[in-house]
C-alpha cells in the first residue's frame, strides 16, 4: 500500500513516500547490508557542533531473537498488535550532554530527531517501511537494556518490508486505511514574522 | 562543491549529498514554488500522536529585505560572515505542549528536528544547499519576532543556491574545504543492546 503525501508542488519521491504503515511482512529478511545503509544514514545527519548526539539500539529478529523480544516486550500492547510482523527494531536515544565538552546540549533531542527521520527516509529509498513509536516503557527499555540516565529514550521505530493490509485487522487495519492527512500549511509556517501565514 | 558522506554502504543520494556548506550565491533566486516544495517537506514528517509540533518563519530577502535582516541580525557574527549571501533564512521552532490536549509534548523538539531535517533533504534534492545554525541569539529572536513562551526556538536555517568557495575566506573558508567526518558506526550504534558496537 502506498499513500503519497498530498502537496500543493512536488517534493523529493522519497520524502513524499514515507509513511508510518503497520503491515509488515513477517517473512521477507532485511540484509545485513540494509541494516548498515540505516545506520550509515542517521550517521550523516547534521547536528549542533557536528555533536553526533543520538544513539541507537538495533534490534535484529533474524540474527537475535531473544533481544528483539526483549525490545518487543517494551512497546505497549496497541504497538505490540502490528509490529509483531515487523523484523527490526530500533531504539532513538539522546544524548542530554555534549560530547566535546560535557555541558547541557539543548539541541540532542532535535539533531536525534534528524537522525531518526534520516533512518526512516533510507528505509523508504530501499522499498522498507519505517514506523516510529513513543508507545513503548522507557523506564522498562533503560532497564533491561543499561541504559545511562545522561540518555533520553525518544523513540522505538519498527522496520521491515510492507506487506498487504489484509495482514490488519481491527484498529490498526482501520488506521492504515484513513487518508493521510497535515495542518495547513499556514498554521505551522509563517511568512516574515510569527503567525502570519506563509501559504 | 560537492562533499558526499562517505559510508560503508550505498545511502539514498539526497541524504548522502546533503552538506552544510557555506559559500552561498547571492544572486541566484529561490522561487515561491521551491519555497512552498521546502516547507511541505518539513509538513508531511512523521510526529509524535501527529501532532506536528514544528513551527516555521521563513524570511525571503527578494520579497522582504527588511523582515530577512532583522533576522540575520539575530545570528552570532561568525554565522553572519557566510550567511550573508543566503537568499533565505528559516527558524525552526518546537512547541512544547501537545495540540490535541495541552499537555506537555515531550517529543516536540525531536519532531522539530526530523521537519527541519526533511527541509533540508528537500533542497539538497532541489540543487539547493541548506545550512542549520544553532549560533543565534534566541531571546533577541523571539522579542523581535513575538514568539510565545510555548515554544522552544531551535534553530535558524540558511538556504541558497551554493556558490564558488572562492565568495568565501578565513575561517569559513577553512571550515568549507576541510574533510567531512562522523564518529565510527560502533561507537553511536548498538546491536541488542547498549554500548555494544552494531558494525
């Protein structure tokens, strides 16, 4: 299933084709050579001070599946419905520090942001589909994981190849079948000053 | 000026050519249509329930000379030394309460990111350069521009067409021509668990 984003001009085919999806195909592997593509992307994200701040935890079925069900086991039961299918997961963590100085870095959560997208972007130029959640225990993922309190936990995303929708069912099902949809332009961006519509 | 990443593995193009250059033509325009393709980009990114927490000015020096440098005037002088020839200049701004229940909206900033991201990946794809700058002065900013508390100011973004290194000199120009780096893949990327090295 494909649902292109709706844009008054047109966009990057890759921007425009990322979408959140929840069918997965169970059975399709992705490489080993994928799986690095993903992380060579969020690497080469921009960042405050060429920082880096963002971790990631990769959470790989194939090769692992004792730790992905550990993964799994974080993620609240409405995400656990549809990423059952899904043979990767990953963690977005943010640095709270700089690395190059140890301070407060008012920007890790942002550049982990860029990362992450970068991540979800490089799944869709391979034909993947990514699938970002905040629907997961942190408290839980820092546990069983080790992960130091300098780290905020921001994000699970769920990765895999789309599979047929008829894989759904209930409100997963009814959810990736809705239309897509965004605030108007003018209500996010602004033209010159704030609040003025730029569109 | 081209300086592509340099991976293990082949990246998606417009991830791989995306690059903070500073050398910037002045006097090449942007059009409305490139404008609007940049802020659908950061529109249609992935958020935390939807809510879409971005919030962006875009100033536009061929159609508000005077908007665009009240802006430039917010930057630290080493970021106006480049930014000087950047026919645009966005702020990228995260709401710090959820839309749908005014709640805090802990994921503000990252969904920031991953839209400013997108807008940046959109003119690279567009032969557009954009560069995120975290050294301006975010007080001035929101006074001049009546920003509400709400809202975090993250970073401002020059856009242009790239130009010759030789619009550049002294430590921009330095800067411009050193080699691209990233920390080593194990030390930010984990397989199954922290801290142990994904590659």
């Amino acid at each position: 299933m494909k649902k292109p984003a709706i844009t008054q001009v047109p966009i990057d085919g890759t921007i425009s084709n990322r979408w959140s999806g929840r069918a997965y195909d169970a059975g399709k592997a992705v490489s080993r050579d994928q799986i690095i593509a993903l992380l060579e992307a969020a690497r080469w994200a921009p960042s405050c001070f060429g920082d880096q701040p963002w971790r990631f935890i990769v959470w790989d079925r194939a090769t692992d599946a004792a730790a992905w069900q550990k993964a799994f086991d974080c993620l609240v039961p409405g995400n656990q419905a549809w990423v059952k299918d899904a043979p990767l997961l990953f963690l977005a963590a943010a640095d709270s520090l700089f690395n190059h100085n140890g301070k407060e870095n008012r920007w890790g959560q942002y550049d982990t942001g860029a990362a992450a997208e970068n991540l979800c972007l490089q799944a869709t130029a391979m034909g993947l589909m990514a699938h970002q959640m905040g629907g997961f225990d942190a408290e839980k993922t820092r546990e069983v994981f080790g992960i130091p309190q300098q780290y905020s936990l921001m994000a699970m995303i769920a990765v895999g190849y789309p599979a047929d929708i008829g894989t759904l069912n209930g409100e997963a099902l009814e959810r990736e079948t809705a239309p897509r949809s965004r605030r108007p332009l003018g209500e996010l961006f602004f033209n010159g000053t704030w609040g003025k519509p730029a569109a």
